[in-house]
C-alpha cells in the first residue's frame, strides 16, 4: 500500500523540474517578474485608478526617462563598475539643452545632438578615470557626482531666471516631452526602440559579449585580447549618452532647472538595477532585468507618494529594498551552483522483484562459472577503457580509448596497435554500414563517422527538442550504442538526458526514466527521437527479423524490443525484464541468437534504496557525492539469449582478473572478443562449437571476404 | 617611488604648511587668533570623523553612512530630551542605536558580503529615512532645557583650549591606542593588508569586521554629540551635505590608502589641518557653497589619482567586483 502511494506520487509529481528550471538563466529574470506582478496587483487593490490609462501614460514617461538611465548604468554594471554620477549628469545635460534652447535659441536637432555630446562628454570623464586611470569607480563617480552638482549648481544660480521665464512654443519640442503615437508616449517608444536595439547588442553582437566577458573576469578578457580599457571608457561614455537621452525627454516634458533635479537620482535607477537582478561586480545582467527593475521601484515609490508617506519612508523602503536586492543577488551568486546541485538530482520510484539467482549450485541460466578465467589479453596496459570493440572484414579489432581515439589492432596476431582516428571525445558503441563506414556514438559529442581512410565526419549531434522538456534536449548529451538496419537507419541509444557522461552514476540514482532512441537516417541525414522515457538504454542490435530492434535498459534491468517496420510498426515489447544485473551491449552470435553484456550485478541495497526515493535524495543532499550509494559496476558477465528471450549459456570470469567488468562483446570468427569501460585490455574467448567463419557485418550485408 | 610613498605625509604636510603661509599672506583675517580658534573649532568634528573613517578605511572598507550615524542617534538623545526623557535614558538608547546601526552594517558586509560603500550607502539612507520619517518633528533638533550642562562637550574652553579640540584629542588617544597597543588593532590592519591571508592565519576577520563598524559608528555618534552640543542644535539636513566627502578628503590626503593597511592616527591630524586650512581659507574668501563643493570634489579626484598611483590596488588580493 505505502509502496504503491511512493510510486504514484513518484509517478506523477515532476521531481526533476525543480533543479532543472533553477538552473536556467531564465529564472533570474523570472524572480524579479514576479516581484513586479505581485507589486502592481498590490497597488491597484489599494489605490484607486492606479492602473487607469492616464496613470500608466503618466508611469509611462516616467519609466521611459528613467529607464534610459538605468539602461546606462546596467551597461556599466555588467562591465564591471558603477556610475553613481547619472543624477547630476542627468541634472547637467538637462540643464544644457534648456539653455540651448531658450537662452541660446538653438534649433531643435542642434540642440539634440549638443546635449548628447555634452553627456556623452561627461562620461567620458568617468571613463578616462575609470577604465584608463583604473581608478576604483565606485568612489570616483561618487567624486564626479559632486563635482557635477556643484557645476549645476553654480550655472543655475546664473541661469535659471532666463531658461524659467523663456516660454519656447516649437512643436517638435513638445512632441519630444509630451507628443505620443497611437497611445504610447513619446519617450516609451524611444525607449522601447532603444531597448531591443541594446538586447539585439548584449546578446547578438561582438561589443555586447565584449562587455559581459569583460565584466564577468576582466583579466581574462584581458588575456583573451579584448581591449579592456577602452571597452569600459566606452561604457562610461553610453551610460552618459543615454542620461543625456532620458534627460532630453525630462527637460522637454517639463523644462525646469529646479535646484533638486537629479538629486538621489543614482539611488533610484541603482536600485532598479539590483532589483532587476543586474549583478553587482559585474558579468551579468540584461535590458530586459533593467526594465523590470525600473517598473518595480517606479511603481513603489510613486504607489508611496500616491498614500501620502513622508519623504523618509520613500527612502527608506528604496534603501531597504535596495540592501535586500543586493544581499539576496550576492548570496544567490556565491552559492547559486551548491544550490542546484543540490536539488538537481531528484530519485524517483523504481521497484524490480528479486533478481534470479546466480550462486553456483542454484542452478538456472545464471550460474555462475569461470569460463573467461583464462582469455587472452590483446593490448594489455596498452588500451584504456574500450567500451565497445569491432572487428571490420580483414580481421582487424577497433576499439575506443578514453583519450578520445579509435585504436586499431592489426589482424592476425593483434600485436601492433596503432591510432585510427582522433575524435576527441571518448567513443563508446561502433557499427559498420556497407560501405565499410565506422559510426561511432561518441559521450558528449553525438553520432560521428568515420571512413576507411580514417578521416573523421559529423553525422549527426543534435535532434528534434521535445516540448515538455525543461531541459534543452536537442543536443546529445551521451550517446550510448547504436545499429544499422539494412535501409540505412541509425537507431542509437540516448543513456540520459539530465547528465553529462562523467556523471552517468548520478542517473543510476536517480532510475528515472531519462534516456532515449533516436534515429538518424543515413540517406536523408535527418534525425528523430523515437522512444523517450526510458530508463539508461544502452545496447542496441537489430534483431534478426529485420523490422525490430533489441535494446537494453540498463537500470531498467531488461531488454526490449521496438520494431520500427512491418506489422506491428511503434510497438514495444518486454523481451527480459528482472535480469539479475545492469545490460549493456547487445550483438549478434553466429547460432541466430544473441550476446549481451551484463556490466554489473544488481545488490539488494541499491534494489532496496530504489524503493526508497526519499531516502535517495536525502543522501544526495547531505553525503558527499563519493560516498553515495552507485549501481555496482565490479563485476559481470557475458550471456547469450535467444529471439525469445531465453538465456542459453553464460560467461563468467570469478577470480576477477581477467574481466570483471564487460561493457561489449563480439563474436568473430570463432572467438569472442571482449570489451569493458574500466579496463586496460580487450579480451579474445575461444568458443566452442561456433561458427569459425563468422562476421557479423558481412552476414549482416551478405558479403563474403 | 618608494621613497616618495614613505614620505607623503611629509609632503601632505608640507602642502598644508604651504597653504598657511599662502592664506596668512594674503588673505585678511586668516591669521587672527579668532579665526585660528574657529578653523580649529570647525575641524574637530571633521577630525573625529576622520578617525571614524580611518578605522574602516585601514580595514579596506569604506563608512559612507558615518554622515547619518553623525545625524540621526544625536538627533534622537535632543529629540527625546525634548519629549520630556531624562538624558542619560536618551543617550543611553541613543549609543544602542548605535551599536544596532554598526552591527547591522558589519553584518552586511562581513557576512553578507556586500560591499562596504553599496551597503554603506545603503544603511545610510535607511538610518536617514528612519530619522526623517520617524523619529524627528522637525529638520533642525532644537536643544532644550534638559541638555543643559551638556553643552560644555562643545562649547567654552579648557585651560585656555576649546572643548571640543579636546575632544578630538581624547578620541584621537584612544583611536591611536586602539589601533597601535591592541590585538584588535593589529588585526585591522591585517584585514585592510591581505583580508584572505588573515583570514587563513586564523583571525576572526568577520567578527573583527564587525567591530570595525560598530566602533566607527560609535566614534561618528560621539562626533555628533559635540557638534550638537557647540552649536545647541542638531541640523539632521547635514546628512544631505558633502561633509561626507570632507571626511574621506582627511583620510586620503593624509595618506591612509584605500587599499586598506596603512595609515594611522597622525594621517588622520595632518588631513584635517590641510583641510581646514583650505575650508576656512575658502570661507574667508567668500566662496560659495557650490563653489567651495567643486574645489573640494577636484582636490578629492586629484588625492584619489594620486593615491591609486602611491598605493596600487593589489591585484592579488583584489576581488572580482570589488567596486
């Protein structure tokens, strides 16, 4: 009863989900969203026509102004620095274009590109400082801050008479502070221009990674030759181009001098900026969380001004929410990877009966023996983890190495081992298609193929990407084995979708089903995942008849069959289930039927622990991860099975020497040669009774050598 | 070079010595016992928060809400005074704001990890905003009758000497005895050297960063309580001044580093007798208040130059992000 509740909860509750969409960078930018929807539906309850169209108009061009600023000082933000000198800048170039305009009578577009220059010039100042004088930028604009509002200061103090008594009646002007199109004001639109132009910037061109690379590791981007210096000058100069922007928009909406304009400005827009999840110190950040991080505060403070709150407690929660942003960003940044880890790996139910027994005297088709005690070792000490050997028309033995090779051996006495192809991902299943073509899965790499001469060609690294997956699944993550059918299509084996290939043990934790088949169609080059949902496929063979695979699921301790052709085309069906050990390769024997390498055996406490899900996850969470409880990969045999999914014989190795652990074999000519991912061998069995001329790629193409 | 940096108290000194003779020359009434005795006056505030900020500044961080612990926890112990409480309860909660107000910042930046100028910044405006909005009637703390006595903090003279440059000469002594005769005090300067070395030696950065705060935040009260008390008022609308930079302009002109470890208290008396000299010199000649701002804020930008040429950021112990 208890057990039949863990597996339906397991069943049906998306475990997986929770580490997977934290460790999405979209997430960070989802935080502060939903801080914003819950901060404008709290407002509108408590104010009245807070979310009417004249209001938002007016939020609006306060966001639009403000907005620009922050865009600014985002751009410095992720670079690296901070520009606390945006008020006054903002202040100055305001008070710039007023005078232009109506104490100078400067037409509109000279006043325009004059007050842009005047800000880009102020920035220019913060960036010679900064970025070639390497100064510390948080005190220096702190320093500019108070220069520029004492220059502001001093002009007004001349000036404000004349620009508060001119009365400028130009209409482009006005269309500038207060105009709108369809609705929208002016300087949202701007805004909104502007902003798609800086994501296309952030995150499409070379300047924009420039930036982020820039701030995530300035001495990287250093070493990597990215000019640093000038990148982040020049980012000082835009942060005072688009001040001067939002402040263009400011000066034409109200065309004031007042003596507070700008003041704790910086305050403002820095915490929109933090809120909006812009990191402080640099590296990340994006329009959009700058946006999001102006609607919120803008939406705070002018929700506190609306309730009539003192002066104080508007600067206060801008402070408050400030340090809050802050601290929760820098804690989120410092531990964001302990987190996920943490929560990442999510077991799930996953009950098999008791294994049959393999004890020697129990009898059964298991029992244990020691037939592979005295095989022969080719390349001893020489080859390192061959998941998967072959042998090609002349005799000679393939294998993959861990150092991201295909070796070959040279028939007949496998002597010589010289280097076939370099891949450079650790090869793991291989099969031959008539034209003598070596596909190879490769771990983290995908589908490669490899021709007689030796040169190295992409097949196929990526599929199509399945909707309900949070995970971005189009990539292959850890291609397993595959077969060729006579039509010329690849099915090969996904292990999982969640891990990368060093971390395939973690999946065995789990026993969810991650992984699964796709196809790759040698003459169209297109892919398609055919079966998903399954738990660690692994082996792959076309089976006899033509129009079915076997495939092995190796934590699912079966194997089954799935025809992709004939009658019963989509189908699935249970060939073994309750094996008394994990299944990996499976290949063709020369009697018809089949060889399959159990990698390990199943153990009563892992069979128990995949009963118990929780336990699972607390020992993910609180053990360190060389302590946890991983599927036993030690020893194993070697069995053969027939088309219905009898065990005729097996193969073990006792004394552990030789082979304890067996990833793949194959049969060729008489012998079995052996392969195993842990071992620094291949191992050559003589069988008895096998056919001596056997090879299974020319029985397969109906060739003879 | 490095006989340039060993001296630059010396020439700091020598600027200031300058300075004088120049003002004393030309400018009418700068060399008036008067006005000696009020540029002295007028820098003891200054000079105790010097201190204040040289304490962090030697732990490489930065105080930029000592203005608001100035402000706020003085304006309170009038404030209450005012209502009717009697003045040791109003000092008392006073220093326990205090203390409250330099915990919280000493666990925003040791634990937290924010840095020290964005949470300063930060708690600054909190402590401002917590006064404007709910502690204070109005902008300017009036004294009252209960204060009574307790204006000689700041007013009147000693053995010929205003109050309040003894005062600064007491917070001085204990700053420097603090800094120099303590285990506490040599591990700050550890801090501000190499915060990851002193951290592996085994000492107890995070509770010693702490106590720096606490400390700045207490020295930077007790500044305020002799301000309040010379001028029998507390103007709370201070904390929007630039005295800050003032502050920071004493500590980096006389030569304690940004980066953290060097300096003591004699840097601290030689940058707020330059500074003095230069604020008095620059009210004398009737400079306007913005005016006066903008040569202040280019002279810190020069002493800044200048000080990240003698006192490079280590780039060893600099941390990504260390704005």
């Amino acid at each position: 009863m208890r057990d039949t509740l863990t597996s339906l909860r397991y069943r049906y509750w998306p475990d997986h989900l929770l580490g997977e969409i934290l460790s999405k960078r979209w997430t960070e930018t989802a935080i502060p969203v939903i801080l914003l929807l819950i901060v404008g539906f709290a407002f509108s309850r408590s104010i009245d026509n807070f979310l009417s169209p004249a209001s938002l108009a007016d939020t609006a061009r306060q966001a639009g102004e403000i907005g620009f600023i922050a865009l600014g000082l985002a751009l410095v933000v992720i670079v690296g620095g901070i520009d606390l000198s945006v008020g006054s800048i903002f202040a100055l170039t305001d008070f710039c274009a007023l005078y232009l305009l109506d104490v100078l009578g400067w037409p509109v577009p000279a006043v325009v590109v004059a007050t842009l220059l005047c800000g880009a010039t102020l920035g220019a100042v913060n960036g010679i400082l900064v970025g070639y004088l390497r100064l510390r930028a948080f005190i220096t604009t702190l320093i500019t801050l108070i220069i520029y509002r004492s220059a502001y200061d001093l002009l007004i103090q001349r000036y404000s008479n004349a620009i508060a008594s001119a009365f400028p009646d130009i209409p482009s002007w006005d269309f500038i502070g207060a105009g709108s199109v369809f609705g929208i004001p002016t300087v949202a639109l701007a805004y909104i221009v502007i902003a798609i132009f800086g994501h296309i910037f952030m995150t499409r061109l070379r300047p924009g990674w420039h930036i982020t690379a820039i701030g995530g590791s300035r001495r990287s981007a250093y070493n990597s030759g990215i000019p640093v210096r000038r990148t982040i000058a020049l980012c000082y100069v835009a942060s005072g181009v688009l001040t001067s922007i939002g402040a263009l928009f400011f000066a034409s909406r109200l065309g004031t001098v007042g003596g507070d304009i700008g003041v704790g400005l910086e305050v403002i827009v820095l915490t929109a900026t933090v809120l909006g999840g812009i990191t402080l110190g640099g590296g990340k950040g994006s329009v959009a969380k700058s946006a999001v991080g102006v609607l919120i505060v803008l939406l705070i403070t002018n929700g506190l001004t609306t309730m009539n709150a003192r002066g104080g407690v508007n600067r206060m929660a801008l402070a408050g929410i400030l340090l809050v942003a802050a601290m929760v960003d820098i804690r989120w940044q410092k531990n964001r990877t302990r987190i996920i880890s943490k929560v990442y790996v999510a077991p799930t139910y996953h009950e098999l009966p008791p294994p049959p027994p393999t004890e020697i005297g129990q009898g059964g088709p298991f029992e244990q023996n020691d037939k592979l005690r005295d095989v022969e070792a080719i390349g001893l000490g020489r080859i390192e983890a061959p998941e998967d050997v072959i042998l090609d028309r002349h005799d000679n033995l393939y294998a993959g190495s861990r150092h991201g090779d295909i070796m070959r051996f040279l028939a007949p006495d496998y002597q010589t081992m010289e280097v076939f192809a370099h891949i450079g991902g650790q090869p793991l299943g291989m099969a031959f298609d008539r034209e003598d073509n070596l596909y190879v899965c490769i771990g983290g790499m995908g589908l490669y193929r490899i021709k007689p001469d030796g040169s190295v060609e992409k097949a196929t690294d990526e599929t199509n990407r399945s909707m309900r997956s949070v995970n971005d699944d189009s990539r292959l993550r850890l291609a397993d084995d595959l077969d060729i059918t006579d039509d010329g299509l690849i099915f090969f084996s996904e292990a999982t979708v969640r891990y990368e290939m060093d971390e395939w043990p973690i999946d065995g934790l789990e026993a969810r089903g991650n992984g699964r088949i796709i196809s790759y169609d040698t003459k169209t080059g297109t892919t398609r995942t055919e079966l998903r949902g399954l738990k660690f496929p692994n082996g792959i063979c076309v089976a006899s008849d033509g129009q079915s695979i076997l495939f092995a699921e190796t934590f699912g301790c079966s194997i089954k069959r799935y025809w992709f052709a004939g009658p019963k085309k989509g189908a699935v069906e249970m060939v073994m289930d309750n094996l008394p050990g994990y299944p990996d390769n499976i290949n063709l024997a020369s009697d018809g039927n089949y060889w399959l390498a159990l990698v390990g055996m199943r153990s009563p406490s892992l069979d128990l622990a995949w009963k118990m899900p929780g336990f699972r996850r607390r020992m993910a969470k609180r053990v360190p991860v060389d302590e946890w409880l991983f599927p036993n990969i030690n020893t194993g045999c070697v069995v053969k099975f027939n088309e219905q999914g009898k065990i005729v014989e097996s193969f073990w190795d006792l004394h552990g020497e030789n082979h304890p652990m067996i990833t793949s074999m194959r049969e060729h000519r008489g012998y079995l040669y052996l392969g195993g991912i842990l071992n620094n061998r291949i191992g050559r069995y003589k069988l008895e009774n096998a056919d001596p001329n056997f090879v299974q790629y020319d029985k397969r193409w109906g060739k003879q050598s | 070079m490095k006989r340039f940096r060993v001296n630059q108290q010396e020439i700091v000194f020598a600027v200031f010595a300058l300075l004088f003779l120049v003002f004393s020359i030309f400018l009418n009434g700068f060399l008036t016992a008067d006005n000696m005795l009020t540029l002295l006056q007028n820098v003891a505030v200054l000079g105790i928060l010097g201190l204040a900020m040289a304490i962090v500044v030697i732990g490489r961080g930065i105080d930029i809400s000592l203005i608001a612990a100035l402000a706020v926890p003085p304006g309170l112990v009038l404030q209450m005074v005012q209502n009717g409480h009697s003045l040791p309860t109003s000092l008392l909660t006073a220093v326990l704001l205090t203390i409250a107000f330099g915990l919280v910042n000493g666990w925003l930046i040791a634990y937290a990890e924010v840095p020290s100028l964005f949470a300063t910044l930060a708690t600054g405006l909190l402590l401002a905003g917590l006064g404007q909005a709910a502690l204070f009637q109005l902008d300017v703390v009036q004294w009252s009758p209960g204060m009574n006595g307790f204006e000689r903090l700041g007013q009147g003279t000693v053995l010929g000497i205003p109050t309040s440059i003894w005062m600064f000469a007491i917070a001085c002594i204990v700053v420097a005895f603090l800094l120099r005769q303590t285990r506490w005090g040599a591990y700050i300067y550890a801090i501000g050297d190499n915060p990851y070395a002193a951290r592996v030696t085994g000492i107890p950065s995070r509770p010693i960063i702490v106590l720096q705060y606490v400390i700045t935040a207490l020295i930077g009260c007790f500044a305020g309580l002799v301000l309040a008390a010379s001028v029998n008022s507390m103007p709370t609308r201070i904390f929007n001044s630039t005295l800050i930079y003032d502050v920071i302009l004493v500590v980096v002109l006389g030569g304690i580093g940004l980066s953290g470890g060097r300096g003591g208290v004699l840097n601290v008396i030689i940058g707020t007798l330059l500074i003095g000299t230069m604020l008095n010199g620059m009210t004398i000649m009737d400079i306007s208040y913005a005016g006066q701002n903008l040569i202040k804020g280019v002279v810190l930008l020069l002493a800044v130059i200048t000080d990240s040429f003698l006192n490079p950021r280590n780039e060893e112990t600099a941390q990504q992000g260390d704005i």
